[in-house]
C-alpha cells in the first residue's frame, strides 16, 4: 500500500491490474491461435494431397496386379453375342485355376452396361481383391466374380451368374474377415451345394471352411455357416467403376440401363 493511499484506491488499482492481466493473457492466446491455424492449415492441406495420391498409386498398382482380368473382360466386351464367337473366346482367355463360366460370359457380352468392378481388401491383410458386379435396376449390385491373389498369381474364388437355359444357378456373397459364400444350385430343383471359403492372410490361398448341401429356397444359410445378416459387407457402399473398355464407354451415346434377369436370383 502506497503512503496517503486509501483503502478505496487500492481496491481500484488491483482491480485495474487483474483487467490488464486478462486482457495481456487474451491478446497472447489470439496470437498463439493465429499462428497454429497459419502453421497447421498447410499441413492439413499436405497430408490430404498424400492421401488422394497414395489412393491413385494403389488403384494403379491393382490394376497391374490384376491385369490378366482387365484383358479377359476387354476380349469379352468386344465379342459379338454369337455361340460360334463365345466358343471361340473360350481359348483365349486366361488359363486360370478355375476358369470364367460360359454363363457370366453371356450376361457380360449381353448387359455391358451393368458390369462393374472394385478393389477390396476383404480380409484385412493389405492386398486389394477385385470384386465384379452386375448392377441391378434397384441399384443393389449381384456379384458375378471374386478375384484374389494366390501366391501372387490372380485366381477366381467364386461367381455368381443365371444360365439362360439349364436351370444353373450361382450366387455369391461376401462376409467380413474374407470370408466369401458360393451357392450353387439347379431352378428345377432347388437341390444344390453351398461352400464358405475364407481367403488367408498367410500363405495367399483361399481355405475351404465349410461346405453343405442346400435346398434353395428353404435352407437357412446363416444357421447351417453360423453367419448373420450382419456380417454380410454392404456391397452398395463400395467404390464401383465402369471398364473402360465396355462399349457404352466407348460410344458415350449409350445411356441406358437393361435389366439383368439375374435380379430375382440376387435376391434369394
């Protein structure tokens, strides 16, 4: 207390220096603020660029790594709808361990415009899977093809398709952990056999988990593998992409969609 100060006076300065203090404080974590926002905005900024630019490589290594796929479905996309042609295409496509069905091959040549793909990595293991779809008109997509690496080498895990005569039946569907279920059955019927195979992380090979005879309709699939509903991978929520190669995208004219008579099939 200063000599000849009163008591009212002192009251007044302290008063007046706790407000300077606050204001000092308030000026201090502007600037503070200021300068993060200045420091943290272009890094930001960077880690997005990164981001976008790690996307890109990996879609264009997976393209490497799946290009014999790529080249079937470009020989595919260019044969005419003639038994003689798909007979001939037969042995021109890639030798794998199992071969696309005569039937996918019909629906593709027959509905290009529905045909989609996809990279995936459905077991968590740092390697994409190519997953190929046929859209349906509800905008729900039925999987016609699952593609994996098997100690590097592209293979065919499973197919989904409707033969337009015959009676076979094939769908597929896709589990969390990679675990993928092909249904196989005949129209007439409905006896046919259900296998559930789970695609390793080590070695790169596809196990068969379990397989079972079913009766379509009337067999619960998710009590005979012990699966539910919500295990199932929302297949609407994956980054689909048109081929390049498939002749709407060739002659941008052509918009329209044609319904595929697989739909009813997607749906069982």
């Amino acid at each position: 207390m200063k000599i000849g100060e009163s008591k009212g006076d002192q009251m007044k300065r302290k008063k007046w220096m706790q407000l300077g203090l606050v204001a000092s404080s308030m000026l201090l974590l502007t600037g503070c603020y200021q300068r993060y926002q200045r420091q943290s905005g272009p890094k930001k900024e960077a880690t997005t660029i990164q981001t976008s630019a790690k996307k890109q490589a990996k879609k264009a290594d997976n393209k490497q790594l799946y290009q014999s796929v790529f080249s079937d479905y470009q020989k595919i996309f260019s044969t005419s709808n003639d038994l003689d042609a798909i007979s001939k295409l037969n042995s021109q496509l890639a030798k794998e361990d199992r071969m696309i069905n005569s039937w996918v091959i019909e629906t593709v040549i027959n509905q290009p415009d529905a045909v989609r793909y996809t990279f995936k990595d459905l077991n968590n293991d740092g390697v994409d899977e190519m997953i190929i779809a046929n859209q349906q008109t509800d905008g729900s997509y039925f999987v016609t093809g699952v593609y994996y690496l098997k100690n590097q080498k592209t293979t065919l895990l499973a197919e989904g398709f409707v033969a337009g005569h015959g009676g076979a039946r094939n769908a597929t569907t896709l589990y969390k952990g990679g675990e993928v279920l092909e249904v196989s059955w005949m129209s007439g019927t409905g006896r046919g056999v259900a296998v559930l195979s789970r695609i390793e992380k080590v070695p790169q090979a596809a196990t068969k988990v379990q397989e079972e005879e079913v009766q379509v309709p009337g067999s619960d699939l998710n009590a005979l593998f012990g699966k539910s509903d919500e295990e199932k991978l929302d297949l609407k929520s994956f980054d689909w992409q048109t081929f390049d190669s498939t002749p709407s995208a060739r002659n941008s004219q052509s918009q329209e969609k044609t319904p595929w008579n697989a739909e009813k099939s997607a749906k069982l």
